[in-house]
C-alpha cells in the first residue's frame, strides 16, 4: 500500500470519529460532490473553518448541480435541508438527482415525503423511493425501509419486510439497523437471533445494544447464562465514556470470583478497568456505586 493510500485511510478513520480537521483535509483532495459532502460534515461538526470553506464552495457546487451532475445535485439538497433549512429547495434539488437513479436523493427525497417537509406527505411515494434505492444496494435506505415498515404511522405495518430490510442494513455494518433488529426479533420471541444481532450492534459500536447483549448474557435470554461475557459486554461501554454497564458489574461482583471478573476484563480489553473494579469491590467501595472505576 502506499503512503498517499495509507494517510487517506488515517484521514478517513479520524474523518469518521468526527475529527473536523480531518474532514477539512479530505474535502481538500476530494471531487466536486464529495468535497461538498464534507465540508457539510465539518461545519456540522461545528468547525468555523469548515462553514466558511463551505460558503465559499456553494457556488462551486451549485454551478455544478445546474450542470446535470446528480451527485453534485443530491449534496445541494443535503446543504439546503440540514444546514440551510430549506426543504422545499433541497426536494427541487433531489427530485433533479432521483431523475438519474441517484439512490442518495431518493432516500433523501423519500424522507421528506415521510415528514411532509418542503412536500405534500405521501408515503407511497416514500415507499417507492426507499424501495428502489434499496434494491440498488443502498443500505441506508435499505435500514430507512425497515423502519418505515414498523411504523404505523409513517408506513404500512409489515414486519417481515422490516426484519427483511433490517437484515440487509445490519450485515452491511449499519449499527442502529442491527439494533433495531434485535428489538424487534426479541418483540418476535426469537431469543436467540435477536442476541445474535444486539452483539452484532455491539460490535459495531451501538452502546444499547451493548447493555443489552450484556444484560441478556447475565440473565440467560437466548443463550445459556454467562456472567463473564456478560461483564466484557458492559465493559465495553467504556469506549464509549458510558459507565451504565459499570453499575451492573458491581451487582454482580458478588457473584463472581476475581479470575471471572479478569477474565471479563481481557475479553473487552479492559484489563486495567477490571482490575479496578475488583479492588473496590474487594476493599468494600463497590458496595452501591454508580460512577465508572
């Protein structure tokens, strides 16, 4: 691999942990969409730099759009919507994209007719849009799909269709989707599955599903009781400066040995954590705590 390659890597991986300066730098080396995309993301992020950038690129953009380039087209209506307010010109804009097959406008445009925002609501025509980027393999829409099909209100109620497209979000890494999976396979009574997909989320990063996969290894749902998997799992919330699942390993503290409790330490890479966690608990400081180690 080369340096150019390995450094663009590094960017993108600071880029997607919300690094704005990292944004900024791929926006720099990126084609006319893209470095749209970007400098939306940055300015978001809440990167001054980043919101100057992007006023000084609208035009850039804009002339760009105007010239029948759905990317360029789909990235306007993103500008226009989440950071302009403007969701009757961000539809314009996406209605000109979806015109291409562009399936990011279509499950952008599918999403204002689900709000009835800058359109008339009209969710056959959300369907429609959702439907058609996720057969193309749009696996936000595919998880927008899922969604849409649970919701009474936003859709037509069906549930096998919703685990469908859930299915196909989640095992492309879209975290909320594996979530939601596991809520609804556990509403479903499908134990088993749904701890397959909260564990899946987990994996991902998904902190509730975090909880709950640990919660459901301690208490022995669809899957035999294991308080040392259990303990990894509320661990690893801590990568993510949550320390709900540190509460819960203090209950069952009494209930393990300390080679258990290490042994859940090493299984989430927090060896250090769990030591801690035993020491309290062995010194009698544990007894009610709520607050990380």
């Amino acid at each position: 691999m080369t340096n150019h390659g390995s450094r663009r890597e590094e960017l993108l991986a600071r880029a997607e942990a919300d690094d704005a300066d990292a944004m900024l730098a791929i926006a720099e080396v990126s084609d006319t969409a893209d470095r749209g995309r970007w400098l939306l993301r940055a300015a978001q992020a809440g990167s001054e730099e980043g919101r100057r950038r992007l006023a000084q690129f609208r035009p850039t953009l804009e002339q760009a759009a105007r010239g029948e380039d759905p990317d360029s087209q789909s990235v306007l209506g993103g500008i226009l919507l989440a950071w302009e307010g403007n969701p009757a010109e961000a539809a314009v804009w996406f209605g000109k994209a979806v015109e291409f097959g562009n399936n990011e406008a279509r499950r952008s445009l599918g999403y204002l007719y689900v709000e009835g925002a800058g359109v008339d609501r009209d969710l056959v025509k959300a369907e429609e849009l959702f439907l058609a980027a996720a057969r193309e393999g749009d696996v936000i829409a595919a998880h927008n799909l899922g969604v849409f099909y649970l919701d009474e209100e936003d859709g037509p109620r069906d549930v096998s269709e919703a685990v469908r497209w859930l299915r196909v979000a989640a095992e492309a890494g879209i975290d909320e989707a594996a979530a939601k999976l596991g809520d609804v396979l556990s509403d479903m009574d499908r134990d088993e599955e749904a701890l397959h997909w909260y564990e899946r989320a987990g994996d991902l990063g998904h902190v509730a599903a975090m909880m709950a996969a640990g919660s459901w290894h301690r208490d022995g749902i669809g899957t035999e009781e294991n308080r040392v998997v259990a303990v990894k799992w509320f661990l690893k919330m801590l990568e993510f400066h949550n320390f709900e699942g540190v509460h819960e390993i203090f209950q069952l503290a009494p209930q393990m040995t300390d080679s258990e409790l290490r042994e859940g330490g090493r299984l989430a890479g927090r060896e250090s954590e769990a030591e801690k966690i035993i020491q309290m608990c062995n010194s009698g400081a544990g007894h009610g705590a709520t607050a990380g180690p």
